[in-house]
C-alpha cells in the first residue's frame, strides 16, 4: 500500500482527537508535590537563582496579575474533551477562561453542539441519559431516532444563538462573537443543515455507510477482502502496546467496519449522524470538485479521548489478562463524571444569569468562559495588545503541531506551559516516523523558546515544555505580603525598528 494509502487513516478532518483528556491546568502539577513548606523553599530557591541570573535585573513595585485567573488556549484540539476536563477540575477560588482555535468550521460547529449537549439541564436528562446522548453523537456514524431528534432541537437553539449573539449576552461557554462574520454565516448554514438532514430519511445523497465504506476500501486497498485481520492487527499489534488495552475487540472491529462506537442501548441505529460529514475538495479528470462524505479517522478511534484512562482504577482491573470493563464503559463513567461536574458548578444563580442571553435554559458553571477565535487568528494574536503575554497554557495538536514558532512567546506569559500532542496513537505512523515526529516537536519547540519539562510520570500521549523568560532584561516585580513570597516576572518590552 503507498504512503499516501497509508496517510488517509488518520482523515482530512480530526472529528476526534488522538490522546487522553487533559486537565491542562494540572499540566505542572507535579512541581508543586511535597508541601507548604517544600513549595516555599522552591520559589525561593528559584527566584535567587533567577535573580543572579539576571545580574543587576530591577526589582520594581506595581500591579501583578490578579491570581487565581487562568487563560488557555487550544489550537487543534477538535472536540471539547480537555475543555471539560480543565473546567471539571478548577479550584473554587479560580477563573478560567478558555480560547479555541480549529481549523475547519465544521469541527466549531461539532464542539459547540458536544457542549450545547453537555449543558443541558438535570430537568431534560439525568447525567447519565446526557452522558450516553454525547458519546452517541460524538462517536457514531448513525444515531437512534431519538439520538437524532436531540441534535436537531441543540442545532436549531445554536442557529438562533449564533445570529442572535451580537443583540443579546452570549453564553460564556458558546462564545462566537469574535468569529468573522462570514464564519458566524458558515455556521448557522452547517446548523440548517443538521436540522434539515438528521432524520432516519438521512441526508439526501449522502449515505454515511456507503462513505465509510469506500474510505475503508481506499484505505486498505488490495487487503480489502481481509480486512477483519487487518482490524484484528492494528488493535492487538498497535493500539494496545500503545496504552489503549482496555479497548475490546468486539467493539473496535464493529467500529472499523461501520462506524458505530458506542451502543449503550438496544435500539435502530439508521439516523446519519450529520455532524461527521464534511466537504472535501477532490481533483477529478482534471477539474477540482468538492466531496460530500466521511472524511474524518477511520483508524485510531474515538475510544482514546475518554475510554483508555480513568482516575477510578476499578475501571481498569483486568482477570486472566483481560480487561474486565470495555473502552465504552469506561468513557461512560468518565463523561458521566465531567457531565456531573458541570451540572454541581452550574446550579448556584444559573437562572438568573441565563435570563439575558440567547440560549436560557443551559447551565451556566461559574468562574468558566469559553470563546472560539477565527480559524486563521494564530498568526495574528501576537499584533493585538489584548493577546500580549495573555496565556498561562497553550494545547497544539498533532495536527497543527507545524504552527510551533516564536511568535507564541509574546502570547504566552513567563513560566507558562505548553503542551504538544504527539503521534503515539496515529497508527498509521511506524515507531521511528512516531520518534521523528516527536523529535521535530521538540526542536520546533525549542526554536520557539520552550524547555522540555519531564515530569515525574511522563505523559506518553503528550510532550510538555515552559517557558523560560530572558533573565537578561527581566524586571521582577515583588509583592508585599507577610503571608507569601510573590514575584512576579514582567517580560521585556519588545524593541522598535
């Protein structure tokens, strides 16, 4: 099979991402293990040492940073799994506020229906019927007519709140107002869409099974025939030597050959699950021509966002070798769990908050705000003044790991973290084309000003840097405080031509 052959597993469009959920505000965690009282030795030991780095460097009093608010940036992430993740794990004195760059409008439109589904209120759905309900639409190239009815009522409250969110409040977790105008346009035609075309009639001529077959068949071309023992190959020989073991056999293959993930219920799974369809611009005798179809992974799975790692280790227990628990129990209990938190942080005063915007009735968790920024708007933050040294955290994918350059350091503030996903789950990849990807992302990052950071149980999916300010014009800004020693690092300002 040719490379190119090769390369059409992973798909054109991440519906999905290819690693675990990440709380990326505990991507440090580790540095601050031991105590009160070890914390307190570190940052003192670390702000001599960076203060005889810096060699003369000014010490000056003035306004820092109010704690406790915490800016993050996804770039490629695809799906909301580590935007519930963070949100499930913030402290009760914190703010977070999440941005979102994709590269596709069809995958914003997904991220905001997967979190329009999440929000909805205990009165519509119990946790675990809104847990089942995501999974579904998150993993499944067909959806029960129930299933399909949900979608369509959340497409058609985001038309409205896309076209109605410059009149009246946004909600803080659907933020689209610094989208273009022609994005907030191209969305609400991809909404119509979903409305008009996920019923058990499906929609129009498109078929999703006739479009996952035929990527399955350009995918494994001459071993078409085998294609079970191609499946059987990829799971034992790739997926679980890389961390995916709980993932069963029975329920991958059934995924590879139809594209049904999780079936938590008994029922008729004939809706087309519209929100996996995309366009994709092919060349056809010579002339370019624009592809309705499934053009996403047919490979590595939706089972690794939730289902591979769980913090309740019962979920993993395994007798005579085998899991007793399959990657869809186990990215059930997960997303139940996320879901749950969200409805416990979203109760307090979420009525009255909801009164004034454009989607009443979700929940509202507090201290939590996420805003989608236009496609092509990485280039452009480090002009803007409101985007200068703003994130503490910044996510890339593997799939945008190629954006990896200096500009980041005048987004980023001092000692923030950045954390690159790698290709460990892209199986179409060999184990040295993984090591070289890995190798890539680290130099990238390294030209870009970020140190590698290992900490002390390495993340295999993910690689984790800091970056370290330039101590040769730092200015340090000390904070009075009986009760803490509080430096703040304040970034030089960049020089005129």
């Amino acid at each position: 099979m040719s490379g190119a052959g090769r390369a059409e597993g992973a798909g054109s469009v991440t519906w999905w991402g290819f690693s675990p959920a990440r709380d990326l505000l505990a991507a440090g965690e580790p540095l601050f293990h031991g105590g009160a009282a070890a914390v307190r030795r570190r940052c003192y030991s670390v702000a001599t040492a960076l203060l005889q780095a810096c060699d003369g460097a000014r010490l000056s009093s003035g306004p820092v940073r109010r704690r406790g608010e915490v800016n993050v940036l996804l770039v490629g992430s695809s799906d909301p799994r580590h935007v519930l993740k963070t949100a499930a794990g913030l402290e009760d004195a914190d703010r977070l506020h999440i941005w979102v760059i994709e590269n596709s409008m069809e995958v914003v439109a997904r991220q905001l229906l997967l979190l329009y589904l999440a929000l909805a209120p205990e009165e519509s759905a119990s946790v675990h019927k809104k847990a089942e309900l995501f999974l579904e639409v998150f993993g499944n190239s067909e959806l029960r007519s129930e299933t399909g009815e949900a979608v369509r009522q959340a497409a058609a409250q985001l038309c409205h709140h896309v076209t109605d969110c410059l009149e009246t409040d946004p909600h803080p977790w659907l933020d689209t107002t610094r989208l273009k105008f022609r994005e907030r346009d191209e969305l609400v035609r991809i909404f119509r869409f979903w409305v008009q075309s996920c019923t058990p009639e499906g929609s129009g001529s498109v078929s999703i099974t006739r479009a996952w077959d035929a990527r399955v068949r350009q995918h494994l071309g001459t071993r078409y025939d085998a294609r079970r023992g191609c499946f059987d190959w990829d799971l034992a020989m790739k997926l679980h030597h890389r961390g995916g073991g709980v993932i069963s056999r029975q329920q991958y293959l059934a995924w590879r050959e139809t594209g049904l993930a999780f079936q938590m219920r008994e029922g008729i799974y004939q809706t087309t699950n519209t929100t996996l369809l995309s366009t994709r611009i092919l060349t056809h005798r010579g002339n370019k021509v624009a592809v309705p179809g499934y053009w996403g992974d047919i490979v590595s799975s939706p089972y690794l966002c939730f289902g591979v790692e769980t913090p309740d280790q019962s979920l993993l227990q395994t007798k005579n070798g085998v899991h007793v628990k399959t990657a869809q129990e186990v990215s059930l209990a997960n997303v139940q769990a996320l879901v749950q938190s969200l409805s416990s942080r979203g109760r307090p005063g979420a009525e009255e908050t909801l009164a004034h915007t454009s989607t009443p009735g979700l929940l509202l968790p507090s201290r939590v705000s996420v805003t989608f920024l236009p496609l092509d708007s990485l280039s452009r933050l480090p002009d803007q003044k409101s985007f200068s040294h703003l994130f503490h955290c910044v996510y890339l994918s593997a799939s945008l790991a190629h954006l990896l350059g200096s500009p980041l350091q005048r987004i980023c503030s001092p000692g923030a973290v950045l954390v690159v996903e790698l290709a460990r789950f892209l199986l179409d990849l060999s184990a040295d084309q993984e090591r070289g990807f890995k190798e890539t992302v680290v130099g990238g990052a390294k030209a870009a000003g970020f140190d590698p950071w290992t900490p002390s149980d390495p993340d295999p999916a993910h690689a984790i840097f800091t970056l370290t300010p330039d101590p040769a014009h730092a200015i340090f800004t000390l904070t009075p405080d009986p009760a803490h020693a509080i430096f703040t690092l304040t970034p030089p300002a960049p020089s005129l031509p």
